[in-house]
C-alpha cells in the first residue's frame, strides 16, 4: 500500500569530500585516455589519504608518461582547492600502478566475427526520471546538489572566505500523495578554517539554503531543523581527515535513494562498462518518457551478461494508474533504441573526453553542454513515447 504522507531524506558531498576526489582523478584518467585515443579502454580506481594519492587500474590505450598523469593528478587538487598542511597539491605524493588490461576481458568484450561488441559485465542498472524538479530528477537530492554547487562556486571565487572544500549536505522533505510538499530539516557540515567559530560558519552558510530551494517549500522551515556543522567544528577534513576510495558515494551520483541501484560505480570506468554507459542510457530513456508526458515518474532496469551484446532483459515501472502504458513503452524502446554498449555510445556519444564534470553533484540532472557533455539528459526523443 502506497503512503499517503511521509519523510524522505537524500544526502550529497561536494567535490572536495576525500570520496569525490577520488572519482574526479579516475574521471581525469578516463579523459586523458579518450583524448588521446576514443577507443581507449580505462578501468582506474583511485586512493587518498594524509599527503598520499595511489592509481591502480588497467589501461589499453597509448602510452601516457606517469609525469603527466601525476602532473594532472595535481591539477584536480589544486582546482578543487586543496593546500593544507595535510593535503595539498603542491606536495601531496603521487604514486600510479596503471598496468595493461587483461587480455581474458578484451577477448570477452572484443566485437569480432562480424558481431557486436559484448557487455564488458554482467550487471543490473537502472535508470530513474520524475516531475519534482524541473531537471525531472527527486527533490531532496536536487537540493542537496545544488547547495554544495553554489558553496563551492563562491568559495572559489573568495566569497566564502575561510570554507574550505569538504562539505556534506543532507535534506528531508515532506511528501503527501506521492508529492514533495515542504522542507522539514537540511543538515550541512562543511570543513572551515580555525579562525572562523560555529556562529560565523551557520552565519555564512544558512542563506545557501534560500539560494537552493525553492521558497515554497522553506518558508515554514524550522530554523531549529537547519543542522550547520553539528558536531561543533570541522576544521580537519578532506584527505587528511577521512581515507578516499573511487566508487563509495554511488547513491548521491545517482538518485539519492529515490530509485534502486544496480550497484556498479561510474567514476574511471570507459564508456564500454555498461556500469556506467548503460546507467546513462536508462536515465535518458527515463527522462524522455517522462518529458513526453506518459507518466510523472520511470524507473528503467536493463541487465547485461559479460560478452553478450543485447540487454537480457528491460523492466520499466511507471507511477500508479500509468500501468496499461508499460507494454506501448516497452514496444518503443525496442524499435527504436540499440541498447548493446557499442549502440549506446553510438547513441549518447560517449567516447569523448567528457567525464571529469561528472564526477560531483551528480551524473544526473545536469544540463548538456556544447563540449558533449550529459548527452543522456538530453530530451530530444520524446516523439518516440508520446501516445
């Protein structure tokens, strides 16, 4: 039976969480690959902690001298904002163990015989699209997003003198028939300097709250239930304060809970790993679905198996009354989408050098860019599923 009224909570990390750096340096390495060559095959995890960045992961592709992964390595710290005693990008140690791929995988994935490429895994991904934001993604992740977004453009800019860049936000919202309705608490922890106290800190960072969130859903909030760093000061934080890993914060990339997840990172994975290219293809179908008007929400499961071109199967779910619909949508996904992870990078172009901008505030509910960049949120198939 479906609520009528209840809570639901979604948390995001800004780009400067030790997590995030992790993804936006394989994101970086999977970039420098594709530019060099767009059928490059990357699969590369990422490690930071106390002035220490390890790679590990296989490569095939050209040849690219450690210095210059190690030199961009740098540039990514840097342009997040890291230059602390414990974490900075001018002295930080670098180390990278990126080897050759394994030829049992290539053989597996390899399109040969005149046949399509295989998936490079087996694995479920799903893909997730509702009416609550005009970006058709779930509020509460949105929000979260957007406040950690706006943070950081300011304190890049020197406005928000004495943020540095870890910081987390968490906010709860309200839904009554399936509706957000309003805001009920918004948690933020972000990392300061040791001259700024707790009164300046909320002092500075409340009004980001105004900023992100509509005023309709804010105007009854309860200062009491705005939570700024809660455990009273948060001054060591990025990789110095808490070991990073590639691939840990796949529910704040994706729909922040709002949808269920196949559990595969995306974050320095090659458009060949369907972990990642098909999550971005049941997003897009998602998206246009609902764009087109079928349904106020969709969620999309597509399942592969390793060295098989096809989806082995596609579930859809659309919202309560829309059922009878699923069969007419299910027709034109098959007539007019090739789901098999050479047709999806065909499709959403994604053998270009467009990843290190996916690595924080999420892959989902950003705006393409002329550069090629979030092709998935693209809304251009929508003729495909009007009826």
């Amino acid at each position: 039976m479906q609520q009528n009224k209840y809570l639901f909570t979604s948390e995001s990390v800004s780009e400067g969480h030790p997590d995030k750096v992790c993804d936006r340096i394989s994101d970086m390495v999977v970039d420098s690959y594709l530019s060099k060559d767009p059928f490059s095959r990357v699969a590369c995890e990422t490690l930071t902690t106390t002035n220490k960045v390890i790679l590990a992961g296989e490569i095939r592709g050209p040849k690219i001298d450690k210095e210059e992964i190690i030199n961009k390595v740098r540039d990514c710290i840097k342009d997040i904002g890291y230059d602390q005693k414990g974490f900075s990008w001018k002295t930080t140690d670098i180390e990278t163990f990126l080897h050759e791929q394994s030829a049992d995988i290539a053989m597996g994935v390899d399109s040969k015989d005149n046949k399509d490429e295989g998936a490079g895994d087996q694995g479920i991904m799903f893909g997730y699209a509702c009416k609550e934001t005009e970006d058709l993604m779930p509020a509460p992740i949105h929000f979260s997003h957007k406040i950690l977004r706006l943070m950081a453009e300011d304190r890049k800019k020197g406005i928000l003198k004495g943020i540095e860049p870890d910081s987390k936000s968490q906010v709860t919202m309200l839904y009554e028939n399936d509706k957000p309705i309003k805001v009920t608490s918004v948690v933020i922890s972000t990392q300061h300097t040791k001259e700024l106290n707790q009164e300046k800190v909320r002092e500075m960072i409340i009004p980001y709250i105004k900023k992100s969130i509509p005023e309709n859903y804010v105007q009854d909030l309860d200062l009491k239930e705005i939570y700024i760093n809660p455990t009273g000061q948060f001054i060591i934080g990025g990789p110095d304060g808490d070991t990073g890993l590639t691939g840990r914060k796949i529910i704040v990339d994706t729909y922040g809970g709002a949808a269920p997840h196949g559990g595969g990172a995306f974050s320095g994975k090659d458009p060949t790993k369907v972990d990642r290219s098909a999550a971005y293809a049941a997003r897009y179908l998602a998206k246009n679905i609902v764009a087109a008007g079928v349904s106020k929400k969709c969620l999309i499961q597509l399942a592969y198996a390793i060295g098989v071109s096809k989806p082995l199967s596609i579930f859809i779910k659309l919202a309560n009354g829309d059922e009878d619909k699923i069969e007419t949508v299910k027709k034109a996904i098959d007539e007019n989408f090739n789901l098999s992870p050479r047709g999806i990078r065909e499709m959403l172009k994604l053998n270009n050098p467009i990843y290190e901008i996916t690595s924080a505030y999420g892959h989902f509910g950003r705006k393409p860019s002329n550069k090629g960049e979030f092709t998935w949120e693209k809304t251009d198939k929508t003729d495909i599923f009007k009826v």
